[in-house]
C-alpha cells in the first residue's frame, strides 16, 4: 500500500470516530481537555461535573445518548474510568469506554490534552 493511501485511510477512519463522539457526550478528567474536544466541534464534560452531581447533569443529557469515557492512560485514568462505570451501570445508562482507548492507540499518545495537534494535522493532510 502507497503511503499516500495508508495516510487516506487513517484520515477515513479518525473523521468516522470523530463522528461517533459528535454523536453523544465525552467525559473527561478536566478542563483542558474539555477545551480539546469543543475545538474539535464534540460536547464534553468532566468526570467532576457529572460525578458531582450525576443526577442533574444526566437530565440535559439528551435521551439515549452515548456517554463515551475518554481518560488519560495512567492510574488515575483507569480509576475514574471505573468509578464512572459503576455510577452509569448503576443509572442503566448507554456508555462506551473503549472509542476512547482506540483513539488515544491510534495517535500513539496517553493524555487527551496531547490529540488535537496531531488529529488537526491528519485531518489536513
């Protein structure tokens, strides 16, 4: 496979997950990494907001939507993950931790604040 066409697809397959998180609500670790996620046009709230009062930021959630779990690849990434879990199992609620991981494997990278450098420049290659 051409280079060019391996840079195609990676480009094809980053915008089709990108669209998957436009698609529900991401919660992330802080507030840079909100910043991140609007930049790139996808609602985003921290795992402190939603674990603070899980009850009344659920309910402007829109019905059915995915809550995607996107922590940094460290310890205190993978406890949060868990405890977020637990509190969205609890509620029943439609979560997907994994888009996450596959995003941060994809750029090679394990904190969220580091993807938008290199996602805008496969996005304008």
């Amino acid at each position: 496979m051409l280079q060019s066409e391996k840079e195609s697809d990676r480009k094809k397959r980053l915008t089709k997950l990108l669209e998957e998180l436009r698609s529900g609500v991401v919660v992330v670790e802080g507030k840079h990494d909100i910043e991140v996620f609007r930049k790139l046009g996808i609602e985003a709230l921290t795992y402190g907001t939603l674990m603070g009062d899980v009850d009344n930021v659920l309910e402007k959630l829109p019905e059915g939507c995915t809550i995607f779990i996107i922590m940094d690849d460290d310890k205190s990434g993978e406890f949060r993950t868990e405890q977020l879990k637990g509190k969205l199992l609890e509620k029943d609620l439609k979560f997907d931790e994994h888009l996450g991981e596959r995003l941060l494997k994809a750029l090679n990278l394990t904190s969220v604040e580091q993807i938008l450098k290199p996602i805008e420049e496969i996005l304008n290659s």
